[in-house]
C-alpha cells in the first residue's frame, strides 16, 4: 500500500502545472505571502525533488536543521 500511495502521489506531482523548480509546492508561491525577506529558505525533498519554503512547512528550527543534514521526505513521500 506504501509503495502505491508514493507512486500515485508522484504521478500527481508530475501533472501538476505550475513550475515545480520554482514556485512551492505548499503554496505554489515563488515568494511567502507577505514576505519581505531578501533571501527565503527552501527545503528540497529528497524523493519527489520538490521544493518547500520552509516557512510553509511550520517546522521547528531544530527540525529543519536535521533535515538539511539528513534526507528529508515531504509529507506526501513519507
């Protein structure tokens, strides 16, 4: 079942149509909303190569931290 859930959720991602190298896959957004940030932080997963503001994701520090220095899986790959 694992294994289906991922395959269906990367066929997903494949079709959507905004430029996944790009904009967020969480709020499908080159910027935050409101951002005012010079330099936003992205988190790319490490099996459907998304990328994720880190922002959107509402992770905490040492979280995200982890992440960096270890593979990371967004939540519709894990």
């Amino acid at each position: 079942m694992g294994n289906e859930r991922k395959i269906m959720a990367l066929q997903i991602l494949k079709a959507s149509v905004f430029d996944e190298a790009e904009n967020c896959a969480m709020c499908s957004l080159k910027k935050t909303a409101g951002s005012v940030h010079r330099f936003i932080n992205w988190i790319q997963c490490d099996t459907c190569e998304r990328w994720y503001h880190e922002e959107c994701l509402g992770m905490a520090k040492e979280d995200l931290e982890q992440a960096r220095a270890n593979k990371w899986n967004c939540i519709l790959c894990s």
